[in-house]
C-alpha cells in the first residue's frame, strides 16, 4: 500500500503525541478553578483538532453566555503550555516504529497541526521526533484552519505532490475532513472522541492504533 503515495501527512496533538488527554484534563481543572459547573463536553470535543480562533467561537457558542471564556482561557492555557511546552509529552503507541519504518523506506513525511509552529516544534523536539519530518505547518500559518482543506492543500503545495498522492493520518473529525475535503487518502486513529456517523460515512479507514497503519502500510509494498 506505501508505494501508492509519495509523502504522508500526520497530525500531531492526539496521534503522534498524547497530548490531548491533557488539554482535557487542564480544560476541567482550569473550569473547576474558575468556578464553572461543566455539564457537557460536546461543545468541548467539537473544537478538537481545530485552530485556537476556531476553538475558540466553538466553546463560546457552545456553552453560551454565562461561560466566562477569558478567565478559563487564561488559567488553562497555562496549565496546558506548563504540561507540554516545559517537560516531554507522551509519544503514541506504535509512533516511533511507524516513523522508523517509513523512514528506512525512504518515505517523505510532513506534520500538520492546529497548534502553533513553534509550540509545535517546542513539542517534537522535546519528544525526539522532529527530525523525522521535512516541514512543521502550523495552524497559525494558514487562514481557515481544520475542518477546512487549506492546511492539507497547503501541505500538498509545499510538498509539490498533487493531494491524491498523499496520505494524511488524523485522529479528530475535524481534521478528516479536512484531508479529505482536500482530496488525501485518509486513515483514522481515533483518539479521546470516536468518529460521529457524518464522519464514518465518508468511508474512509479507521485503525486502533499506529502499529495497525504500520501493518497496513506493509502489505503489498
């Protein structure tokens, strides 16, 4: 299946790095801190895999006026930036090895996240896996950022490898769409939210794991 592409595209925050367990964990503390009663997590899980700007309104209208917005965004956005940015984040299950098997094969790889580049770059290096990729395109890059395809189109440009010879792998929904809004193969490791059924119905793969894709990646090349 590998000699279908010439570049895959990954994600960062939730599939290379276990860092979204941890921007939730610090939006609940950072909510209890400040005093909000969090009664539902949807609006939280809609802004998964989105640029702050797009997270941002996400939140604001999704948990309404009495959401005090500034004084969350304050407490948690040091709370997270202490967690990731100061001390290693997590890597994935099966990320190294897919890194490594990809790279003795030769393939080009390119990471493209929601999160700021140089947080982004702060992140991989910290986690010893920056040098593995050609380019970090951050969503403070781009203009419209995940669910909308310019990240992946922008991917693809910089690249110069037309979007259909690309593999991009996500976790969140957003960022499907965004991929294959932007004409990529897509596969899927879901991560702290499963895929919604407007998702699945694209039809593109979903694995359990990183060790899954570096499996499928095998077969036939």
């Amino acid at each position: 299946m590998l000699n279908n592409f010439q570049a895959i595209v990954f994600d960062m925050d939730g599939l290379l790095l276990d860092s979204e367990t941890i921007a939730l964990a610090t939006f609940v503390e950072a909510c209890k801190e400040c005093g909000y009663d969090l009664h539902d997590m949807e609006p939280y899980y809609k802004c998964i895999g989105t640029n702050w700007p797009k997270a941002t309104q996400t939140l604001i209208s999704g948990y309404g006026k009495d959401f005090p917005f500034d004084a969350i965004s304050e407490v948690w956005g040091k709370k997270y930036h202490d967690e990731t940015l100061t001390k290693p984040v997590p890597v994935k299950e099966g990320a190294l090895q897919l890194l490594d098997y990809l790279e003795r094969e030769g393939m080009r790889k390119v990471v493209v996240t929601s999160s700021r580049k140089e947080n982004s770059v702060i992140k991989l290096t910290n986690a010893g896996l920056l040098n593995y990729f050609e380019f970090i395109l951050g969503g403070n890059q781009i203009e419209n950022g995940k669910p909308h395809p310019e990240m992946y189109l922008t991917a693809a440009e910089m690249l110069n490898v037309k979007p259909d010879k690309c593999l991009a792998i996500e976790d969140s929904d957003n960022g499907v769409l965004s991929a294959y809004n932007a004409g990529m193969t897509v596969i899927q490791v879901p991560d702290i939210n499963q895929p919604s059924d407007k998702v699945k119905a694209l039809g593109h793969t979903i694995m359990s794991s990183l060790t899954d894709i570096e499996r499928l990646l095998k077969q036939d090349s």
